[in-house]
C-alpha cells in the first residue's frame, strides 16, 4: 500500500523484465489510481478546516 500512496517505483526482477502487465493488474492501478484522486478530491474540499502550522503556536493540535 505504501507503493500506492507514495508513488514508489517498483524495482523489476529478472522474471519479469520481459512480461506485460496482467488485466487484473491494470485493473487493480486503475482502481488505485481512482481512490487516489478521489481522496484528493476529498481533502481540497476540507482544507479550508484545516489550520495551517503558522496560525497556531504548536501546530494546532
């Protein structure tokens, strides 16, 4: 999952330097990539409620 949040490329193996990627696997980025614009979508609606660090002394917290 932290592959997903993060963006980290995956590092090829020798077994798989040459195959293309499976229809379960296409599907299953696409569906990450969904959930993750839809959480992105989801936090720039909210920002306005969040406090920025500067506005509070210890981090608004």
């Amino acid at each position: 999952m932290v592959a997903v949040t993060y963006g980290v490329a995956p590092t090829a193996d020798s077994k798989s330097a040459g195959k293309a990627k499976g229809v379960f696997t296409m599907m299953f980025e696409a569906i990450a990539a969904s959930q993750m614009k839809r959480a992105e979508r989801e936090i720039a609606h909210y920002k306005d409620l969040v406090a920025k660090v500067e506005d509070e002394p210890f981090g608004g917290w």
